[in-house]
C-alpha cells in the first residue's frame, strides 16, 4: 500500500473507534439516566431526539459546526428534550450522568493489540470530540497511551469543521498529508480529515452506508486490527 510510506502519523477518533461506545450503549444510558430520574419516557426516543437536538442547536456533524463544551451542550440538549417531552427532568444531573457512561467506556477489544502494533512504526495520536475530562478518565481506565492527545475543548472546534484536525496538526507539527485519521462515522471522521488534507481510514465495523456527499476514504477496513495488518505490512 503506497500510502503507508508517505504517513508519519496515524491519529484515531476515540468513540465508536477506540472506545466501544456505539448507539445501543448510548439508548442503554438514556435509559439508565430515566431510571434514576423516574422518567416515563421510551428510551430509544428520548435518544432519537437528543440527537436531533444537537443538530439543531450546534449543527453537529454538519459543515459549519459550532463549538461548546460537551457537559454544556448535553445540559442543554436535555432541557431542550425534557421541555418537549414534557418530562420533569433535571438536564445537569443528566449530562453528569451521560459524561460518566463515557468515562467509564471500555475499549474495543481490537484496540490495544492495533495500537502497539503501529507503535514502532508511526506517531501515534488520538483526537475526539470529547471534554479534556472524561476523554482522559477513560484513557487512564483502558490503560491506553498515545503521543498525542488532542479534544475539541483544546481545540475549540468540534468535527467535521477542519479547525480541529489543523490544530492535530499544528500540535503533531506533521503537514496534514501525512497523516493519517481512523475513524467510524463517515461525516466527522472522513469528511473532516479530507477537508483539512489529511489521508483517512474509514473504520466501518457495522457495513455502514456512506453518504453521497462524503468523499471516500483513503482505506476502508472493517477493524483496527484490519487497519494495523495493512499499514505495517506496506511499512
């Protein structure tokens, strides 16, 4: 693989990556947070419009997101979906309860085995969406290190907005082109890379659709130990 010889750094997104924390476990943990406030509310939904709120308040996702700390953002999506689901919910209480789940997530077992593999041959970083407090929490819980720890709270910029991959960059002091970001959801983790210049790995664990408008991937892989076996046998 050619593109293995141009790569200095290889920079993954945390969750839903590394870290197994995909949709079933944040419907889990919508369910968790009504248990513990004694909502009457269906769990899927109450996610289902969660999501919708982050869309609607800070475009997540989209091309021109914008930047708030996560605890923040979540509190206010809660209100925002408690006011409209008429549910007497405590929106702090809720977003302390949503940023525990995250701290408290387990890595992919794929993820360490990848990680020291690439290790005697690349820069290693890691950069999420992600408060500067949990994201480290679940790093030291795993055991996992990497070079480079980038968040959105450091960088004031969420993905897919290129600002916060330049700020990898400017931080790794590596030109974008070689880099290399791995990530599963094709609008932050390979829109975002390929806007700001970066080489990117579409880590697809579920045979996700990619979307039209997203460019495609440098590599597609269906783990991080498929990834790993690719970039360190072309090394």
């Amino acid at each position: 693989m050619e593109l293995a010889s141009t790569i200095e750094v290889v920079a993954f997104d945390a969750y839903g990556t590394v870290m197994n924390f995909t949709e079933p476990d944040f419907i889990v943990t919508m369910a968790e947070i009504c248990a513990a406030q004694r909502l009457d509310a269906d769990a899927a939904e109450l996610w289902r419009r969660f999501l919708r709120a982050s869309y609607l308040m800070r475009s997540e996702h989209h091309s021109d997101p914008v930047y708030k700390r996560y605890d923040r953002a979540w509190a206010d999506q809660f209100e925002y979906v408690f006011k409209r689901m008429r549910l007497p919910g405590d929106a702090w209480a809720a977003a302390r309860q949503f940023k525990a789940a995250l701290a408290g997530a387990s890595a992919f077992p794929d993820a360490r085995p990848a990680i020291e593999a690439l290790r005697p041959h690349y820069r290693l970083a890691l950069l999420s969406n992600a408060d500067d407090d949990f994201l480290t929490e679940c790093l030291a819980r795993n055991e996992l290190d990497f070079d480079t720890v980038v968040t959105s709270e450091q960088a004031e910029a969420i993905k897919p907005n290129p600002a916060i991959f330049d700020y990898l960059s400017r931080t790794l002091g590596v030109p974008p082109g070689n880099v290399l970001y791995a990530g599963d959801n094709p609008i932050p983790d390979v829109l975002g890379p390929v806007r700001a210049g970066m080489k990117c790995a579409w880590v697809n664990r579920n045979g996700m659709r990619k979307h039209r408008n997203v460019p495609h991937p440098d590599v597609r892989v269906q783990s991080l130990q498929e990834l790993a076996g690719l970039l360190v046998s072309h090394r």
